[in-house]
C-alpha cells in the first residue's frame, strides 16, 4: 500500500508482520505528533483509573 510519497510495503516487511504481528514505520509521525499523541493519552490516563480486580477502567 502506497501513501503519499510512501514507498510500498516490501515482502521483508510484509514478512516480519506476519511473523512478528506488528511492523516498525520509522519517520510514520513527526516528533511534534508523538508529543501531542503522549500528552493527551497522558490526560485520558489521569481521568481514568483502574479498579482493583476488575479489569477495566472506570471514570
């Protein structure tokens, strides 16, 4: 699959993801992105907690 200027998947990645479940996308989301994505799973995170022995979070 092609994105914008993206090169295409190659049989060595399509490998590893059936090998491994998960691929590695280096430069996917800009440094800026990965800080805004970790600040606000940081505020899910703090509105949240997690009971005991349930196994799921509550608000």
């Amino acid at each position: 699959m092609t994105g914008r200027g993206r090169t295409p998947a190659t049989a060595g990645a399509m490998s590893a993801l059936h090998r491994d479940g998960y691929l590695i996308l280096p430069d996917l989301l800009t440094p800026d992105t990965c800080s805004r994505i970790r600040a606000e799973a940081g505020r899910f995170v703090d509105r949240t907690s997690v009971r005991r022995g349930a196994g799921r979070l509550a608000t």
